[in-house]
C-alpha cells in the first residue's frame, strides 16, 4: 500500500492499565464533552478543561450542556473518579495526550483561530517530552502543521517536533448532535501526524477510544478531508434549495420530485431543502475551504461560494414564502402573528448554532409581525433574539395547540418527532412546511 493512501485499523476496547494516560481535553462543549467521556470509558484520567466558568461548574454539579450526554452521564464520568472539569489552567500540568476541541468560527466572514491559538498557547506552558498534542477543531488544510505547531514550539520550552521531543497531531471531529447510530466511539476516526513518531502516537491514543481509526499520510489531507465532508453536504443542500425554488413556480413539488429521483438505486443520494443550513458545520466549514484556496492560490472556490450565496439566501426566501401566502389571504405581514415552530438547527436536537431560525425571525420582526415560537428541545431563546427582539413570545410546548389556532400563519421550521404535526395541522388555520412533515391539506403549503 502507498504513503498516500489512507490505512484503516480496526481496534477493540479493553486495554491494560499500562496504556492508560494523564489527557487533557481542551473545550467542554458538543466536540470535547463525548472525548472525554470516551477517554473516562477506556480508562484514562481526563481533565475537561473550559473556560466558561459556569459551563465548569454545571459539569460539576452533574449537570450536562449538551443533548448527546445526560446529566446521568456526566455523574457517571464523575463518579468514576477519572474526570476533572476545570477551568484553572495549572489543572493541565502533566498531560501526556491533549485534545484541542475548541470553536472554529467566522468573523466578517473570515476563519477565526484564536481560541486554536488560545488553546495551544496554554498547553504549551506544560508540554513535556513526548507530549502528544491532538487539534480536533476544524480548520483549513495547513493549520496544524503551520499556525498551530508554530505556537506550541514558540512556547514549549525548547520541545519541538523536530527534535523528538513534541508530538503534534490532527483528527477532525465528526460529531453529528442528536444522531443515535453514530457516536463518538464508532464513528471511524480519521487521524494524522506532523512526522511519523506523532502519526504512531495519535494512531495509538485513538485506538483506545475508538472502534476504527484511518491513518491519512497528512495533518493537511485530514483537514481537507473534513471540509471536504461537510461541502459535500453543502453544496448539495444548496442544489436543492435552488431547484425547490424554481420547482415551486413552475408548479412542481420538489418533494414529489426527489420522492421519483430516490427510487434510483444507484448514482444519486438524496438531500432534501430545508429553510437553511445551520450547526457548526455547514455555513462554516466550506468558508475556511474557499478563505484558504483564495488566500494560498489567488483564486475564487466559485463552487462552494455560489453554495454559500444559496444557502444564505434561504431564509429570505422562506420569508418571502411566508409573505405570499399570508397576501392571498389579504393579510399583512404589518400586524400578522406567525407561530414558528422549532428554534434548532436540525430535527431531534436542541443546537441552536448558526440556526437559519434566528435569521426568519428577524426578518418577520422587522417586518412588522407578532412573532412567537415553540421548540420543545430549546431551553432558552437564543441571547440575540431576546436582546434584540424581546417581543418574540416563547410558546410551552403543552400551548402548542392554542397557540397554533390563534396565529394567522404556522412555519414549521425545525422536524423535531415531539410536534405533533396532525394535530398542529388539525388545529392552525393556515401553514407553511419547510420541511415536508404535515399531511397535505388545502391550508397547508409546502416549500
């Protein structure tokens, strides 16, 4: 087999104490919170380092920030003795292995490293020989061998990856929220080294935690590789966006359209529209992939960023959707109350990130409507809404119904399986599917 091709090994749990190591995991969110529970499960001591203080103290009262790990989850890794959540830096003196798995955004639409940054300059302060530090967030292909070895050596005291003395590593998160097939432990783990003593080590680390782990001959080609994963998605939910909205005033419905087109048994998969794309993943990842070819080449990814031109543009055009219909009914937006239903970015979670929610309902805000919103798996509204649109009335998921009965218009934005689509559909007097989950009836419109 060739340097450049990707190995796959396939490991088993049970590992002997020898093998069980002092790691640090950097972040306590969505990435970092199921890597550490996977390292407490093999056996390793693992440090949950974060700096939102309060997200510290919740964890150590048991109490868990994410939909994929229970507040029973969280005492479990507690009581075993093995998980330390901190947010005092000296807690990460000692590591031997370091998960980085803190967030990648945009600002002004440009990749932002400095937690990366952040996250490398802390731990380099307790680097020790043969050190092995891992970088899990999403980045452009380069980073790893480039921004962030730089810092680690900068401040490492001396160890450097040239000398043996640091091991440096990448493997992208694939953490999909809510999803209860693929987890952290089978999910196939795709892993990469600065040399070949770092590729060993980051191989083997991962090989304690999970089920398969792919070696790629490169930190670059695995950080391409996720990019590569989630523009895949990308630019094919934008397809269908834009074909929905041609179908649409052609007279075609997309989902009877890709209903046909499934049928297919071969050399098509489906991606079905949506009012937009949101997580970490989607309206992000792409950016750092067309940011870094037009930085390093000169030249535009015209590909992706028509892609990301769609997919922006949903919300706006559910909208407009939303716009029409009340029109036909003679009712405008001025003054109209709209129930919108789900706040999450997709169905059965209660991730907000990035959410084309928050962008409809500013839009209906503006425009001059009553706006309210029900999400049974959102505790909160986002901080944003409830700072610059208080009047956006959260609706208890038990007045769901009521609600629906009083609102001119229901949108149904997020499929979480808790609504109840044929009663809401029963109850509302008028609705707009984006997502193609009520019964089709004479008062409901689907995008």
């Amino acid at each position: 087999m060739s340097s450049g091709t990707p190995t796959r090994q396939r490991v088993a749990f049970g590992h002997p104490l020898a093998d069980r190591q002092r790691v640090v995991v950097v972040g306590q969110g969505y990435v970092g919170l199921p890597a550490a529970r996977a390292a407490v499960d093999a056996g390793h001591a693992v440090v949950g380092y974060d700096i939102d203080t309060a997200k510290i103290a919740a964890l150590r009262a048991g109490q868990s920030p994410i939909d994929d790990l229970t507040d029973a989850d969280i005492a479990s890794m507690l009581a075993s003795g093995r998980y330390q959540p901190t947010a005092d830096p000296a807690d990460l003196a000692g590591f031997q292995v370091a998960l980085v798995t803190v967030p990648t955004p945009l600002r002004e639409g440009h990749p932002d490293l400095g937690a990366v940054i952040a996250a490398a300059s802390v731990l380099a302060e307790h680097v020790t020989p043969s050190a092995l530090v891992v970088l899990e967030s999403t980045v452009a292909p380069g980073t790893t061998d480039g921004e962030f070895r730089a810092t680690l050596e900068r401040n490492a005291a001396g160890c450097t990856v040239d000398n043996g003395q640091l091991l440096v590593g990448f493997s992208p998160e694939r953490i999909d929220p809510g999803n209860t097939r693929w987890h952290f432990a089978n999910t196939p783990k795709l892993v990469a080294g600065a040399d070949g003593a770092s590729r060993a080590a980051v191989r083997q680390f991962y090989s304690t935690i999970c089920d398969t782990v792919v070696t790629c001959p490169s930190p670059a080609t695995a950080e391409m590789a996720k990019l590569l994963e989630n523009t895949y998605r990308h630019v094919n939910i934008a397809l269908v966006n834009e074909l929905g909205r041609h179908a649409h005033e052609l007279g075609v419905s997309i989902w009877d359209v890709l209903d046909a087109a499934a049928t297919k048994p071969y050399g098509f998969q489906r991606f079905n529209p949506g009012p937009g794309v949101g997580g970490h993943c989607l309206p992000v990842d792409p950016a750092y992939l067309s940011d870094r070819i037009e930085r390093s080449l000169g030249r535009p990814f015209d590909f992706v960023d028509l892609a990301m031109r769609v997919n922006a543009a949903q919300p706006r055009y559910v909208f407009d959707r939303v716009t029409a219909l009340l029109n036909n009914h003679r009712i405008a937006v001025n003054g109209a109350s709209v129930l919108v239903l789900g706040l999450a970015y997709k169905a059965n979670s209660g991730d907000t990130r990035e959410t084309p929610t928050n962008s409809l309902i500013q839009l209906l805000c503006r425009n001059g409507a009553s706006v309210s919103v029900c999400d049974p798996l959102v505790r909160d509204l986002p901080a944003q809404l409830e700072r610059d649109y208080p009047g956006v009335k959260p609706i208890a998921p038990a007045d769901v119904l009521d609600a629906a009965q009083l609102a001119d218009l229901c949108v149904l934005v997020t499929d979480h399986d808790e609504f109840d689509y044929a009663a809401i559909s029963e109850a509302a007097r008028r609705v707009l599917d984006t997502r193609n989950r009520c019964a089709t009836a004479a008062h409901v419109q689907k995008l």
